[in-house]
C-alpha cells in the first residue's frame, strides 16, 4: 500500500489507471505510458510519465514486492489484477485500502482518513503549476484540475506603493 501511495502522489494516476499498469507492456525507455481508461474509446489519449530517479525507485520497490510472475504492478498476492473486468470494479482493492487506513489511524498519529482521490489533490496540489498538475491527472481542461484538485490556498503578494 505505501508503494502505491508513493507512486500516486509523484504520477497523480488515477486508480483505475494505476492498478491496470502492466510493467511488460506499460514501462518504456522514455517513461511510463499510460492509455488512459476514460479516454480510450474517445480521444485514445496517452500520457507518459517520464522517469525521474525518484520514480524509477519507488516503481523498483513496488515491483519488488509483488509475487514474481505477477503481469500487474500492483496485484493480489496471488499476481492477479485487483480490477475485476466483468464487473468493472476494484471491491477487492477498496477493501485493502479501507482495512489500511483503519491500522493507520489506530497506529499512527494521523487523527484525518484519506482516500485515493485525496493524494491525486495531493499531487496536484504539490505541483508548481496549474499547466504541470493539469497535466499530471491528464485532465483536458484546466479549470477541473483547478476546482477539484488543487486545494492548497492560494499565497499572493499585495500591492506595493499604494500610499506613496
């Protein structure tokens, strides 16, 4: 789960997305290429996350983890997909994931659940553009990626020599 958060808050990838990553089919020289799900039968539009150090560490230790013959990056310990096609859900994840944030909030100092939507906002709230967290959740306008997930206030300079 904490490889996945790390991926998470450096891509912003969305869930869907993230748990159908096939590192054989997914992971390229230039970075890795994801074929959006909510575009595939629209704009087929792709993003490639280029590698940076950081990224290529946090795929190395997911990878890692997972059973060897296992196709998907993040999968069940048996190597099979968390997303279930025929019923186009991932019950079996959010189920993971509930049962971990109930060990984080009873062994860790963190009082505020959070949930998958919440490090995408993270990561977008962390980039240092609105174009570069835009582009990150591969959201096609702006101003969805300004409502929704940047959340951080905004820090802006007053005027100067109003009063001279």
């Amino acid at each position: 789960m904490q490889a996945y958060i790390r991926v998470k808050l450096l891509t912003g990838i969305s869930k869907g997305d993230l748990l159908r990553l096939r590192p054989s089919q997914d992971f390229k020289d230039d970075g890795i290429h994801v074929q959006r799900r909510k575009v595939k039968n629209s704009t087929g539009k792709r993003t490639i996350y280029a590698w940076t150090q950081e990224l290529r560490d946090e795929i190395s230790h997911a990878m890692d983890l997972r059973p060897k013959k296992a196709d998907w990056l993040f999968c069940t310990r048996n190597g099979t997909s968390y997303y279930n096609e025929r019923k186009d859900d991932y019950s079996g994840w959010d189920s993971v994931w509930q049962r971990f944030m109930g060990r984080v909030m009873r062994e860790t100092k963190v009082k505020q659940s959070f949930t998958d939507h919440d490090l995408r906002a993270k990561c977008a709230s962390d980039a240092e553009t609105l174009e570069q967290a835009r582009a990150l959740l591969a959201h096609a306008d702006s101003r969805t990626t300004k409502r929704i997930y940047r959340r951080r206030p905004e820090v802006v300079q007053p005027l100067k020599g109003r009063f001279d």
